[in-house]
C-alpha cells in the first residue's frame, strides 16, 4: 500500500460513508413517515382499522434489514477507514498488502450496495408508479388511454 493509495482509498471511503448515511436516514425517515400515515389513516377510517397491519408489518421488515445492512456497510467502511489512518500513523510503514485488500474489497462491497440500493429505489418507485397507474385506469379508463 503506498501513500498515494491510502490517500484515495480514504476519500473514497468517506464519500461512500457519506451516502450510506444518508440513504439510511431517508429510508429510515420514510419508513416512520409511513408508520405516520397509516397511523392516521386507520384511525379515521374504522373499516381499514379491522384490517390489521400486515402490509404495514412487511414493509417495516424490509426497511429494516435494508437499514441494518446498510449500518452493516458504514461500518465496514469505518472499519477499513480506521486501518488506513493506523497504517499511515506508522513511521516507516511497509506494505501491508492486507490493509490494501481490506480496502479495496470494502470499498467494493460499499460500492456494490449504493449502485444495487439505487437499483432497488428506482424498481420500486415504477413499481408504485405502475400500480397507481392502473388504480386510476380502473377508476376511469378513458382519462388515462386520451378516450
């Protein structure tokens, strides 16, 4: 590992604990925003209040092992970003072609779960997209096709 290595590895790895970290705290916020609004919506209306929470339930599961996985990842990177700082405060410092691998396979990982993260947000916002869609064509299907 040299210098120069250490140098980009560390601001790879604070950009990429900057957007982990932020991507947790929207999905985390969004998730609360939904609690919110289930929340207010059961209880104005008796009929979805009977239903249960069942969907509210899985959605709240998948934000949380997104959100744990994604904690998973920030740590890691902090991790690999503490390596670095010990390698670099080491007069002298050999090669410690382990603290390289480390870095670069967390680095790697960090990056493979922002670009599938924003995958997932993007199949998920068409998803909802597409389904709203299709409640308005039910509701009136000669709006939507120019009838």
């Amino acid at each position: 590992m040299t210098d120069d290595y250490a140098a980009v590895c560390s601001a790879v790895h604070l950009t990429l604990l900057v957007v982990v970290s932020v991507e947790i705290h929207l999905l985390m916020g969004g998730l609360v925003v939904k609690i919110e609004a289930e929340h207010h919506d059961r209880a104005e209306n008796e009929e979805l209040a009977s239903n249960g929470y069942e969907d509210l339930a899985r959605s709240a599961s998948r934000h949380a092992a997104l959100g744990a996985l994604g904690v998973l990842t920030a740590a890691i990177q902090c991790g690999s970003l503490i390596l670095i700082c010990l390698w670099a405060a080491i007069d002298g410092h050999g090669d410690a072609r382990w603290v390289a691998w480390t870095t670069m396979l967390s680095a790697s990982w960090a990056c493979v779960f922002v670009v599938a993260f924003a995958i997932g947000k993007v199949l998920y916002e068409y998803s909802r997209a597409r389904d709203a869609m299709v409640d308005v064509a039910e509701q009136n299907p000669f709006e939507v096709f120019g009838g």
